[in-house]
C-alpha cells in the first residue's frame, strides 16, 4: 500500500468500493475541483480536504458508516 | 474477507436471482391444467412482487433520513407493493391459459399506472442521486446520446406492443388504455433510468457496481416483459408458451429488483468489514 504517488495510494483504496476508473476519475476529478490541483501534486497536507471533498459522493453510494471508515482509513495512512 | 471473495458472494446472488427467474417453466412444465397453473403463477407472482418489494426497503432503510438514494429505493418499493395490492384484488390471471372475463380491469389499469408512475418517479430520483453525487463525469453530448439510444430502444421494445392495443384504448377498453400507460410508463423507466445503467458501467470492478447492475437487469427484464406480446406473438408462439415467457421476464424484473436492494446493503455494511 506504501508505494506509489499518494493520488495512486488513494485511487488504490477506493479501487475495491467503486472500480479502478471510478476511483481514478473520482480522485483526479475532486482534486481540480476542490483543491484547485492535478492528482499528481497531491500532498499529505492535502488529504484531509481531499476526503472532505469526497465525503457527499461516497455517502450517495456507501451510506454514512462504511464513507466514514473509508475515509478514516485514508486519512491515518498519510498523518 | 477478501475482494475475490467479496466478488463472489454478489456473483452467487446475480447467480441466483436468475435461477428463480426461470422457475415458471418448470411450472408450466409440470401443471398440465391450465386453471391450476393460473392459481400457481398468481401465487407465486405475488411472492415475487413482495419479494422485490421487502428488497428494495431494505435498501431504502440501510440509508440514513435524508440520504438522496433513501427516497428512490422507497418509491420502487412502493412501486411493487401497489402490484401486490392490485394483483390480490384481481385474482389469477386466465390470459394466455383459458378463456375468461377479466374480473377487474379497472383496478388492473389504476395499480399499473400507480406503480409505473412509482417506478419512474423512484428511478428519476436514484439518477438525481447519482448526477448530484459529482461522479458521473460524462459530458453532457453522451448523456444526450445515450438518452437518444434509450429512447430508440424503448420504442422497439415496447412500441409494438402500444400500436396494437392503441385501437382498443381509443374505442374506451380499459385494459388496453392500462396496457397504452405502461407500455409508455415502461419505456419512460428505461429512458430515465439511463444514469443508472451508465453508474453500472463507470463503476464496473468495484462493488458498488453491483446494486446498479442488478437494477439494470431488473429494467431489462421489464422491458422484454413488454416486447414478449408483439415479437413473440409474431414469432408464432402459441398463447400457452407466451404467457410463460412473460412470466419469466417478470419474475426476472421482480426478482433483480430484490437482489439489487439485498446488494446494495451487503455494499453499505459490509463492503469494509474485516471477516
């Protein structure tokens, strides 16, 4: 899970919930969107907002509990 | 548990569904009388129908007050459970079996145009859902497109089918009016519900796939339910047989409909846990 850029890292969790395009799309996409950045600039210091970003969507798909443990998990892996 | 695995236990649920959907042939293929096979398929039609009823809550309750997917999952399931309302007022059905009068066709036309409305509205919402979530990234030309192809799709499928019992409906028969409405209603579902057949496709290898897919193959089937009376019927079927595939397209739409509420629980409650 530790190799790669932390936009791969990311896609890479998400992978398994939504499919490696949608979780490729979905990072890339609210990267520019809500961070005003390319995925491949991404910074540990930029996680946290990236999950806030993708909270709203991931709970239309997941519901609250399995969003919040997702996310809680990316979160841990860059602090 | 692992992702293959994970994979595995919705394949054997897609698996399944399909077995069930095809039990009304061996039903025809053992009931010999025809009265008795009516009561046989009403019985089991209703099963169903609460079946994809009892589903589509369960996918409803497993969100939160408020979620944007909640109200959709509701309204299918009010959709069904209209069905089953309607379906326990009329009775077994003779058509295709024996000769007999529709014993209320007024109620058959009212719960069709309820559950279709349901159905639209329901499938309406879910695609709101899906849009407003910031994931479909499709450009507005391919949703158009894809809008377009819907709707020559629909009308193959289910335009027959309205041009034969259009005559009807004009002269005032009630079950052809109710026949007109949901074959429009029908083709309405397909038509709206495109978001949710793209959802299936963009997420496809992930889990969250499943509940869009099965969903999918719920309208599918609805759809051939209603292409069954003009190509089948063209295709010289006798009344027997088609009456039987008809039965087997809507135990398929009834039944994906239950497995696509059942999936997307496992997706909401499961889909992280450690085993």
């Amino acid at each position: 899970m530790a190799a790669g850029t932390i936009s791969e890292r990311i896609e890479a969790r998400l992978a398994p919930l939504l499919g490696p395009n949608m979780a490729r799309n979905a990072t890339r996409t609210f990267c520019r969107r809500d961070l005003s950045k390319e995925a491949e600039a991404l910074t540990a210091a930029d996680v946290p907002r990236l999950a806030a970003a993708l909270r709203p969507a991931l709970r239309t798909l997941l519901g609250a509990a399995t969003t919040e443990q997702l996310l809680g998990e990316i979160t841990r892996e860059f602090q | 548990m692992s992702q293959a695995r994970r994979h595995r236990r919705f394949q054997a649920l897609a698996f399944v569904t399909l077995a069930v959907g095809l039990l009304p042939a061996p039903f025809a293929a053992t009931i010999a009388d025809p009265v008795q096979l009516a009561g046989a398929l009403f019985g089991w039609a209703i099963a169903m129908y609460l079946l994809a009823a009892s589903g589509t809550l369960v996918a409803a309750l497993t969100y939160d007050r408020g979620a944007p997917m909640r109200p959709g999952w509701l309204l299918l399931s009010g959709s069904y459970l209209v069905l089953v309302l309607a379906l326990l007022r009329i009775g077994p059905r003779a058509n295709g079996l024996y000769p007999a009068i529709h014993g209320a066709p007024w109620v058959d036309f009212l719960g069709s145009v309820l559950s279709g409305a349901m159905a639209v509205t329901g499938f309406i919402l879910l695609s709101r859902a899906w849009r407003a979530s910031g994931l479909d990234t499709t450009s507005r030309a391919a949703r158009v497109a894809a809008r377009l192809v819907a709707v020559a799709v629909a009308v193959a499928v289910a335009g027959p089918d309205l041009v034969e019992r259009l005559p009807a409906a004009m002269n005032g028969d009630v079950l052809a009016i109710g026949d007109v409405v949901t074959d429009l209603l029908d083709g309405g579902v397909f038509v709206v519900a495109v978001p949710v057949l793209g959802a299936a496709l963009m997420l496809g290898g992930g889990l969250v796939a499943w509940p869009w897919l099965m969903l999918t193959a719920s309208l599918v089937a609805w759809l051939g339910y209603d292409a069954t009376g003009a190509y089948c019927g063209a295709a010289g079927l006798d009344a027997r047989t088609l009456r039987v595939a008809d039965e087997v397209l809507r135990t398929l739409g009834a039944a994906f409909a239950f497995s696509a509420g059942i999936a997307q629980r496992w997706v909401m409650t499961d889909a992280l846990r450690d085993d």
